[in-house]
C-alpha cells in the first residue's frame, strides 16, 4: 500500500534532525569543517527535506524520472560538501545512486549514474575554485573523486542488474497475481473466504449471479447462512460449532439451496475448506459450484425413468429381453399380465416353450431373420399358451440390441391381438360366406357355415339355427350335434317352451341357465342332460320388412358361466350375415318360381311346362306309355277384355286356371303359355279312350259359368290335341298341338282337333317346306335386317341385332318363328348361320363402330370347325365387335363340350349373350361358371312393366342378379315410354324394340342403317 502524505512528512522530519544532531556533533567534536552553524542547518535540513518529498511526495512522482533522481543527488552532493568532507565522504555518491535505484527501480541507473557524475566534477570543481570547504587539499580531493567516479560506475552496474532481475521476478509475480485474481474474478464457481467467527471477508464477483448481491454488500456480513435456505442453513452452523467435520486442511462437500434476492432458490455445491492456519489467507474457504440445471436434469431424467418404469409396468404390450439363447432375461409386469404367468416362471425359461407347436418353426425363421439382420424389425404372428391353458395369439416385434451395452440382448414387443386376430379370422370368414351366398350356395351349406362360424366364436358347444315353417322351427344347421340329438331337437314349435320357441314368438333373445340360481335358471331337458349343456341362448332371425321372424339362432353352453356382452356383438354379425342368406335364397327361390311360373296365374310357364314334357317324353318310352299334350285357347276371350276390362280378363284367367288345377289329376300338370292360351299335360295314357277322357274332362271343366265382378260369364276353349308314343319332341309335340288347336279354332267354339298320327299329311307339307328352304339357300332368298339396342340412359344406340328374314317368292316376308324350327330339325340352320355371320361380319367392316349380335344354334356351335373359321373372319376386327346370342337350353345339352366352345369364341374376343332369359330352363350356376356377357331377358317380362308390380319386381330381380354376376343386362320388346322409363329407373343397361326401331335391312348407301347417324 501506498504511504500516506502525513506520514511521508513526518518521516522526512525525523531524518533530518536525526541528520542534523549528528552533523552538529561532529562539527562540535571538531571532525567536520568550521561551517557556519545556521548555514549548516540550513542545507540539512533543505537538502534533506528535498530528498524526502522527492522520495514520498505522491505529486513529486508526477515529476520525469530524470528531474526527480537528479534533485535527489543534487540534494546529496550539498549535505555531503557543505561540511567540507566532501571529498573524502563522496563515496556516498554511490549510496545515493544506489537508493535512488531502490526507490525508482533499474530505469533510475543511468539518469542517478549521470547526475551523480555530473554533481561530483561541479563539486570538485567548486573545491578547486574555493567555493566549497574542504579538509583534505584539492589534488587528493580530485583523485578521491576520480576513484569515486569509477566505484559509482561499477557499483551502479552491479545495482541495476540487481534492480534488474527483481523487477523481472516483480512483473512475473504481479502478472501471476493478476492472472489469478482474473481467473478467480471470471471463474463460474464462485469462492468465498469466511474469517473463524462466519464474516465473508472475500467473495469473488460471480456470487453476485447466485445470490443477487454485490461483493461489496456480501463482504463484512457476519451471518454468511443469510443467504442459504433455512434447512440447509442449520446444516452450515452445525458444521462451524464442530471441530471434527472441519479440522485444519480438510474439507467437505456439501448440496445446499442459496436463497437469491429475488426469492428463488438455487442448488449449489460447496466445498469448505479450512486455511484458518495459512496466514495468507487466515479462512474458510468456500467454492460454491451452480449445479441447479445439474439437479433438474438428474430430476428430470428420474421423472423420466419414473414415467417410462411406470409405461413399461402399465402399458398394454408386454416387453421381454432375452440372450442370445433366447432365454428370457427380463420381463415386464405388463407381459406377465399378458400371459398370467408368474415372472418366476418366465425369468431364466426359453420363451419358445409356451409357444403352440404349429407356431415354433415360424418362430425360428423369425430368430434367424433377426439376427442376419440385426438392423431391421421382425414381426411374428403366433400362438402363446395363457395360464389358463388357452391359446392366445401375440404380435411380437424382434429388435436386436445385442451390441446396445445398455440392453445386450433381443427385445421382444408383445402385443396380445386375439381379439383382432378372432375379428380379422370372422371378417374374412364372413367374406367367404357373403362369396356362398352371392354364388347362390344351398341356403343349408350357408347357413351350416354360419352355425360353425358362431359356434367357434362364441365358444359354444353347439349352435343351432332354425327356419320358421308355418308354426314350427325346422332344424337346418347344427354343425356337430350327435345324429339322436338331432332326431329329438328337429322341430319345435313356436309355443314351445324352449328358448328357440320363446325366442320367435317373443322376437326377442332368450338366456336359459340350467345350472344357476339366478331369475334365468330353468330345469334342463333332459335331452340338454344328455348333451351336458348347462345354459342356452336363442336370438330371433329378423328380416328386414318382414312381419314375422324367419327362424332362431340358439347357442348351447356347457358352462353357465357365458360372457353375454363380448358375445351379443357376434350375435348381432352372424345373425344379420343368416338374414342375409334366408332374404336372398328367398330372393332365389321367388326369383326361379317366376322364371318358370306363369305370374298371373301361378301356372307354370312354357319353360316349365318344356321341361317337364321332356321329363314325361323319357318316362312314357321307358314305361311303354303315351303322353298327351292338350292345346287351349279361350274362345272369344278378346270380347270380355274390350267389354270389362284387362282387370276382369285377368281375374277370369285366374279362375280358368285354379278351376283346371282344381279339376285334374295331381299328376296332370297345367301351364299357361301366354294371352288365353293354356297346356294341360296328360301321362301314362295307354289307350285312345284316355285321350279322349282328357280332352272331354277339360272341356267339362269351363263348361260351368264363373263369377267376375258380379258379371256371370260362360267360357269355352278350342282344343288341340297331341299324343305321342315315343321318339317325340317335346318342342314339336307343342307344335303338332298348337296347330291342332288353330284348325279347332277354325272350326268353332268349344272344337277339339287330334294329331295322333305321327305320319299325317301335314308330313308332305313339311318336306315340301323343307325343299324350298333349300331353294332360298341357293337362290338368296334369306335376307338380314338389324335392329338397333340402345343405352337405355341415353337412348344412344350401341349395337345391332341382326335377324333372319325368308323373302318367300309367293308368302312374302316369312317370320323366322315360321322356318327356324324347321332348319333346325333338318340341319340347314348350319349354312343358314353361316350366311347371316358372314352378312353381320361384312356390315361390321362397313361401320366397326356399331357391335353386331348374332344369334347362333347348338348345332352351329357343334361343329368342329366353327371356332376356327370364325377366328378367321373377326381376325381384322375389333374385340368385342360381335356378340352371339345363344339361349338357355343350349347350356344344358352338353355342358362342358359347350364350356369349352364358349371359352375358345372368347379367347379371340367374342362376347357371348344368353337370349331370352327366365324363358327357359338352365341352371343359374352357368352364369358363374361359364364366360357370359350379357343377359337379355325375354318381351313378356317387359310387357307387364307400368300395369303390374309383379313385373317390376321379376325384372328389377333380373337386372340386380345380372349385375350381381357383373354381366350387361339387355330388355326385349320395349315398345312404349313407360317400359323405358321404368327399365331405366331399374338400371337396366341396354334395350330394343320397336320403340326405338324395327328391324330394318341395310342400305349399301348413305350411313347403311336408315335410323342411325353417319359415321
């Protein structure tokens, strides 16, 4: 530190009388020269006041370096001559040098050494001249000075590498100090130094961001435990009233909160440190470390691992880790909840043991997948035995953490998916029974598909599904109940007791426990005895807009313990997935009744009565017996439609046909064909009596007067009749007795006409048809004429029908209805076919933009060339340009030989139509099986369109089966705007007839169909 002004003065004072009392005694004593006493005491104590306030003066030091040392010498030189020992006593030039040095440092040398040399010539020259006292003479007092001068010379060389070397080893010192306090300054720890009785007597800047105090404040406070959090400040004092826990040189570390100024708290780390005994510092000193963001990170990663501990214990997936041996290493609580196991169990166990023994191998694969690629997931899907000894499916995701030092192993991610493994094997399971039903399956191996489906759900013994029939369930589906039980359940009456009864009456589901005490506890049958079931539930099958339930759902259980809110779910999918079958076989059944029933009357329709007079054309030639066919037209029926209306006309039709059905033999069968006409089929006729007996009964049936809206009408019909024996037709048959009932007609009413004789005249008519026909062949008297089908949304047409017409040189324009049959019987339809093909091909080459369809026999698709000719006509065409229409008894004759054909006509690009459609007799499997593109539906569906439902119901179930199969949908015989409004309203596809145009021949010039546009 430096001195004080006051202090300076009064040490400079004492050096002078201290210097003065000792010149005055030497001068007393008669050493020093007789100078006068008050100039003695005037040059002391001015020469020595000088030196002393160039020496402490502050503001002195303001002064250059140079001007201070060379007063200071000059000072020096008047003391020492001015008592006349001067030059004796200048060897003090040298202390003078020497502490000027001292005070000024190693820069002071060479100014004292020049100023020194300086004042000792001007003395010696003073003394030369007299001016200064002396007590040695002159001469000795110049080579005093001359030996002086040299000594002052290597003297001060001597002090200012002296002065040197301690001004180096200052500036280190200082530099080495002032890097430490720097550092202790800048330091993000910050120090504090506590004297023995708890004063801060040092405190470095970086407190002052702990605490929110200065240094200046914090120094000087005695309580230092101020700023510490009280807890932690009872820690501090018991530590500073214990001697042990701090002895001499020890120290401690300790976690203590420091209260800021502003009110929050801090964590920081001290570490006391007890230099009471190093006199330099004579403290405790504390480094105080921030370790806040320390502790909230360790809390927060404790929180985490708390949180993540508390996920992996709670969450949904188990987590397994096992070595490389796959033993299981760890496990979660979540997994041993997942299995029930205990951890004892699993911990140190392969896992591969509780997995099902279908699924180990795919476990392996997994294994080995995993670790060939260590970087990658693997999934596996298996089977895990639960501690109740049920199988339970897990998805578990295989991560390879083998390398991972925190892991060292593989980490297993279980899922348990049974639920959705049970729903994914019900959705697809549910696809396949919607595939049956939608592929027309036997409603039974539908429905036996559903029982087992909710049987293997619902974890049941046995599920049963009934039919309502009239009042009693029939049983139809019990996949694996004993054939005993079977007879005993079959059927039960909706008044029946039993929860199957109770369920259909009630409409409503039916819980029965046979094992209970609870409110559904009942006695067990003794049948339910035998099977050892102990509860049953029934559901009701419900269809959509149907008044009464269409059957029952039953489960039996052989526990009473069933878990009704996880199974009601199932119930409510397999019981509208058997609503579904029942609603579209009902759709079926209703569907074929009306393709092969009359829709009037309910009689069966032409189709019907064709099949059935094949089947009775077989029986009668194994049974040596006739067959005969009765043809009915109402006479006059055409007045009673113009007089009371078509109404009154159907009604009257519909009495004809149930007084007919009423009247006959249950074996005779009755059919309608159409308008008033009717067909009663007669066998096992074994005699002309019996013909004759059938004919006379049907015409004493009409004979009896019918009641039509209160009007009495008298009915007769013109009968023709048809036998035959054997090797009959059943379609010529028909012919035989339609022509029958036209001569009867010509006869009169209530006429009957026979073709028994197989050999009539009518026989030379027929060769003499034939023989022209052959000549229209030759002389192109066959011409084609194309009728245009639309899209029934735009009314744009899109193809052509070509139709065969017979140019007759005397008939005039012969309809194909007239020779068709004929060709067909005689093999002229082959060549025939050929000319209209070739006709459409070439109209097709003139606008490819329009299809053509083409109707073909079964004896052109018979032939062995027909596939490969044809491939050769269409080669140049588009595909798809030319449809041929076949009809429905040609899918029946031979099927497969006709499968194949149809199949080789499409590989080149052929589309294949069925013509006229519910007219015929087929089997709707074919529609699925063989390659089909359209159906085309016959007029007299179309015609009811607009006056009856029942027509507009058969068609929309014929349009919604056609797209069902994905196949285009073509109406016949739309000739008003009412029929193409509603087939449009039904989404019907395409349409033809007279409404949109009549079959018209091609023109050659022009656009070449008289209705179309150009091209």
């Amino acid at each position: 530190m430096e001195r004080s002004p006051f202090r300076a003065v009064v040490e400079a004072l004492a050096m002078t009388v201290l210097a003065l009392a000792g010149l005055l005694g030497l001068r007393a004593m008669g050493i020093l020269a007789p100078v006068h006493v008050g100039a003695l005491i005037g040059i002391t104590v001015g020469a020595l006041a000088l030196s002393s306030a160039l020496l402490y003066w502050k503001r002195m030091r303001q002064l250059p370096l140079g001007l201070r040392v060379g007063l200071q010498v000059v000072g020096t030189t008047s003391v020492i001559y001015a008592t006349g020992w001067g030059p004796v006593l200048s060897v003090g030039f040298v202390f003078c040098a020497a502490q000027a040095v001292a005070i000024e440092g190693s820069p002071a040398v060479f100014p004292a050494t020049v100023w020194s040399l300086a004042c000792l010539a001007g003395a010696e020259a003073a003394v030369g001249l007299g001016w200064a006292p002396s007590v040695v003479s002159p001469g000795r007092s110049h080579g005093i000075a001359l030996l002086m001068a040299a000594g002052l010379l290597f003297v001060m060389r001597i002090v200012w590498v002296s002065a040197h070397d301690r001004e180096i080893a200052a500036n280190a010192l200082a530099e080495s100090e002032d890097r430490f306090r720097r550092l202790l300054v800048n330091a993000a720890d910050a120090v504090v130094v506590l004297d023995q009785s708890g004063t801060i007597v040092f405190a470095t800047e970086a407190i002052e961001s702990l605490t929110g105090y200065s240094v200046d404040e914090l120094v000087g406070r005695r309580d230092a435990g101020a700023i510490v959090q009280p807890e932690d400040a009872e820690r501090i004092r018991a530590l500073q009233t214990q001697q042990d826990p701090l002895q001499s040189g020890r120290m401690l570390r300790h976690d203590i909160r420091v209260q800021h100024r502003d009110g929050s708290l801090r964590w920081c780390q001290i570490t006391l440190s007890n230099q009471l005994d190093d006199p330099v510092i004579g403290g405790i000193v504390v480094n105080v470390h921030d370790i806040t963001e320390r502790r909230e990170a360790a809390a927060s990663v404790a929180a985490a691992e708390a949180r993540f501990r508390t996920l992996v214990q709670h969450a949904a997936d188990g987590i397994i880790i096992l070595d490389l041996d796959a033993r299981c290493q760890y496990v979660s609580p979540s997994y041993v909840r997942l299995t029930g196991q205990s951890e004892a169990d699993l911990l140190g166990n392969f896992v591969r043991q509780h997995v099902h023994p279908d699924d180990t191998e795919k476990v392996g694969r997994a294994w080995t997948r995993m670790l060939q690629q260590p970087d990658e997931t693997t999934h596996a899907l298996v089977r895990v035995r639960h501690a109740d000894d049920r199988w339970h499916w897990q998805e578990a995701s295989i991560s390879n953490r083998l390398a991972d030092p925190t892991i060292g192993g593989i980490i297993l991610n279980v899922r348990d998916v049974s639920e959705r493994k049970a729903l994914d094997d019900l959705l697809a399971e549910e696809s396949r029974i919607l595939e049956m039903i939608a592929w027309g399956e036997r409603l039974e191996t539908v429905l036996d598909r559903v029982a087992t489906l909710t049987g293997v759900h619902a974890e049941a013994r046995y599920c049963l599904i009934r039919l309502l029939e009239g009042e009693g369930l029939r049983l139809v589906a019990a996949p694996g109940l004993p054939a005993e039980a079977w007879e005993v359940v079959d059927n039960v009456s909706i008044d029946s007791p039993l929860a199957s009864g109770r369920a259909a009456k009630d409409r409503g589901e039916t819980f029965v426990d046979y094992a209970g005490t609870g409110p559904d506890t009942e006695a067990a049958p003794d049948v339910a005895v035998a099977l050892g079931i102990r509860s049953t539930w029934a559901v009701p099958i419900e269809l959509p807009n149907r008044v009464a339930v269409a059957g029952t759902l039953t489960l039996l259980f052989d526990t009473d313990d069933v878990d009704r809110d996880r199974i009601r779910a199932l119930l409510e999918r397999v019981v509208s997935l058997a609503a579904v079958a029942i609603e579209q076989a009902r759709a079926r059944e209703d569907l074929e009744y009306r393709a092969y029933h009359d829709e009037l009357t309910g009689l069966p329709n032409r189709a019907l009565l064709h099949d059935r007079l094949t089947h009775a054309l077989q029986r009668s030639e194994r049974d040596g017996t006739a067959v005969v066919v009765l043809f009915l037209d109402l006479d006059r029926f055409k007045l009673v439609n113009d007089s009371l209306g078509h109404d009154a006309g159907d009604r009257l039709l519909t009495q004809v046909a149930q007084r007919m059905l009423e009247g006959l033999r249950a074996s005779d069968t009755v059919a309608r064909l159409g308008g008033d006409e009717f067909v009663v089929l007669v066998e096992d006729i074994k005699d002309d009596l019996e013909i004759h007996a059938a004919a006379e009964r049907v015409a004493a049936i009409l004979e009896k007067p019918f009641e039509v809206d209160t009007q009495t009408l008298f009915v007769s019909a013109s009968i023709g009749v048809s036998v035959a024996h054997s090797d009959a037709d059943a379609s010529e048959l028909l012919r035989e007795a339609d022509d029958a009932m036209y001569r009867a007609k010509q006869r009169g009413r209530r006429s009957v006409e026979y073709q028994t004789d197989r050999e009539t005249p009518n026989a030379s008519n027929r060769l003499a048809r034939v023989t022209d026909l052959h000549r229209a062949l030759e002389r192109d008297e066959l011409v084609v004429y194309y009728q245009p089908i639309v899209d029934i949304h735009s009314r744009i047409p899109v193809g052509l029908e070509a139709l065969v017409r017979w140019n007759h040189p005397q008939h005039g324009l012969v309809p194909p209805g007239d020779f068709i049959p004929l060709a067909e019987d005689t093999g002229l339809i082959v060549p025939l076919g050929w000319r209209v093909l070739e006709h459409a091909l070439h109209r097709l080459h003139v606008r490819p933009d329009l299809a053509v369809s083409v109707n073909v026999s079964a004896r052109q698709l018979s032939e062995t060339d027909f596939v490969p000719r044809l491939t050769e006509l269409v080669a140049a065409l588009p595909r798809g340009s030319l449809t041929l229409e076949v009809t429905e008894s040609l899918l029946i004759d031979d099927p497969r030989r006709i499968a194949m054909t149809l199949t080789a006509l499409d590989e080149i690009g052929i589309r294949i139509a069925l013509d006229d459609f519910g007219t015929g007799y087929s089997s709707l499997s074919n529609l699925s099986t063989l390659p089909i593109h359209q159906l085309k539906f016959d007029r007299s569906f179309v015609a009811g369109l607009g006056d009856r439902r029942e027509s507009e119901a058969l068609v929309s179930g014929i349009i919604n089966l056609g797209h069902g199969l994905e196949l285009e949908v073509v109406a016949e015989g739309v000739e008003t705007e009412l029929q193409a409004r509603r087939l449009e309203r039904l989404d019907c596809d395409f349409a033809q007839g007279y409404f949109f145009g009549r079959p018209e021949p091609w023109i050659e010039s022009g656009t070449g169909y008289a209705t179309l546009p150009p091209t």
